[in-house]
C-alpha cells in the first residue's frame, strides 16, 4: 500500500464515524493521522519493513500504528470492515459531493435509506431531499447539479495521487537491465491537474521480459490484457 492508499482509509474511518455519531476527539485522531501519512516523503510501508517506530511520527499513537502497520501488511483493516458493517461505505461516496457533508448523509440515510449516490440521485429528481429539514429546493438541485459533474470526472486522480502510484512503477521497471528508456506519457506527462489512464512507453532489449514484469509489479489487481508488446493492468 502506498502512503495515498493508507490515508485514504484513515479518511474514509474518520467519515464513516462522523456519520455515526462517534466521539469528536476520536474522529479528529483519524483526520490528523491521515494528514501525517499524506505529508510523509518516506513510504510508510518502507518504515514498517525497517521496524521504525511510526509512534515518532505527528499524531500517531500505538493504536494507530498498530492499524497502519496492518494496513501495510495485509492491505486491509479489521476496525475499517467492522465499521462497515454498521455504516454503509457506499456513504462516503456521497460525503464526496459538494455540499453533503457527514451529518446531511446521517440524515438522507436515516430518513430516506439513502445508502449510495445512485438512492441520492433518484430521490432528488422526485423532490424528497427538498422537504427534509436542513435541505431546500436549493439545496436539493445543488446536489442534482453535483451529482451531474461527478458523473463526467469519475476514474481521474488528482496528479499528486498519480505520483505516488507512477513513481515507484518506474523505478520498478527500470531495474530490469532490458529496459532502455521508459517514459511516462498521456495526461500525466503534460501534468494535469486530474489523470485518468497512465501510459508507459518503454524501448527494451527483452520486450517480453519487460511486459512480464509489468502485469507481476506487486501493486497490480487485474491483468486486462497481457501480451508480448503491450499490457493493462
């Protein structure tokens, strides 16, 4: 797990307990560990590996190091899932939109069963967010309005997130003495602000050396497609 992926859970904990209800204290723990984790030059996942105390770091007690070192190690989190189980994660998404924060979605869910962006949608177009308390007819086509743009955005990172999945890719590859030159292409190249796909072009001596380090790199989930010269993952 990179130090986007960990944060990223440590964020969805702090969300899924603000829509619970849990103690203010306890849900800033989670928001300020995250923070730690996102700032950090160093892969967490190398201090784990080192047996470095993660307690020195800002905002990191024993519990949460426990928990990182967890996530490190076996790439899921017991509490996360437990969690889970009392709150739909499909809740985060809508926490995700503008305007709809933890306490509105407590709402929407309680009220409503909203429990994704698709319940949202559909009870919205009918007029029943309007007529919630804290809600409004302004609010309510804000919320159509966002769920809209959210549509036509989503599968792109932000580019600081991207570097943290491309970086080490890179350096991966290039440890294959097969491999010539290897750039990074597309969006990500150009350096835009969001990044869908990432495109790596690479010149080897072994191309199929290469592709067969490519769809094995640790990281990957899926192989979509995997032949001599080209690959997806």
């Amino acid at each position: 797990m990179e130090n986007v992926d960990i944060a990223y859970v440590l964020d969805d904990v702090a969300t899924l307990l603000q829509i619970q209800g849990a103690n203010p204290f306890r849900i800033r723990a989670y928001e300020n560990a995250a923070r730690t984790v996102e700032e950090q030059s160093t892969p967490l996942k190398k201090l784990v590996a080192d047996g470095a105390d993660l307690t020195a770091l800002p905002s990191i007690g024993k519990d949460m190091a426990r928990y990182i070192t967890e996530l490190v190690e076996t790439g899921k989190l017991g509490m996360f899932e437990d969690l889970t189980r009392e709150v739909p994660y499909s809740l985060v998404e809508i926490t995700r939109l503008p305007g709809v924060g933890p306490k509105r979605v407590k709402k929407l869910w309680q009220e409503l069963n909203v429990t994704t962006v698709d319940d949202l949608e559909r009870v919205a177009k009918e007029g029943q967010v309007a007529g919630l308390g804290g809600f409004g007819v302004k609010t309510e086509q804000k919320i159509l309005s966002a769920i809209a743009r959210r549509r036509r955005i989503v599968g792109r990172f932000k580019l600081s997130e991207a570097d943290q999945y491309v970086e080490p890719l890179v350096e991966y590859l290039q440890e294959d003495e097969a491999v010539e030159r290897l750039e990074v292409a597309g969006s990500y190249r150009r350096r835009r602000e969001t990044v869908g796909d990432i495109d790596l072009l690479a010149i080897a001596t072994a191309p199929e050396r290469v592709m067969q380090r490519f769809v094995e790199y640790p990281d990957v989930q899926k192989v979509e497609l995997a032949g001599d010269t080209k690959g997806t993952v």
